[in-house]
C-alpha cells in the first residue's frame, strides 16, 4: 500500500513538473491549424501535453520507487 501511494504521488509530481514545460505560446507557434479549427480543436489540442507529462512522470516515478525499494 506504501508502495502505491508513492507511486501515485510522484506521478502526480514529476507529471506536473513535466507539465510546466508546455509554455501555452510557443504550442501555439508550432500548430499549423487555422484560427477557426484551432478554436473548434482546442480541448484536443490540450490532451497531448497532459498525456505526455504525466506518461513522464509515471515512468520516472516508477524508475525512483523501484531504485528506493531496491535499495531497503
């Protein structure tokens, strides 16, 4: 239970810290979509870098609570 708890809150941490990486201007200099689909898409447009961050964050929480649980 320990085990998972701190899996799920370094998840939640590293998948934030990865989050602040996406500035919001410079997502929207790379898009190549027009302003009227950019409008209509803009909940998908938000999903990747969500997904992304918190993939991270999962892979490097579990690489850390392996190293910790190794270590014990």
């Amino acid at each position: 239970m320990q085990t998972l708890m701190t899996l799920l809150i370094f998840t939640f941490a590293y998948g934030l810290l990865f989050l602040s990486f996406f500035p919001e201007k410079s997502r929207s200099k790379i898009s190549k979509i027009t302003v009227t689909a950019k409008k209509a898409m803009h909940r998908d447009d938000l999903a990747w870098p969500f997904f992304l961050s918190f993939l991270g964050g999962y892979i490097v929480a579990s690489l850390i609570v392996y190293l910790i649980r190794d270590s014990i």
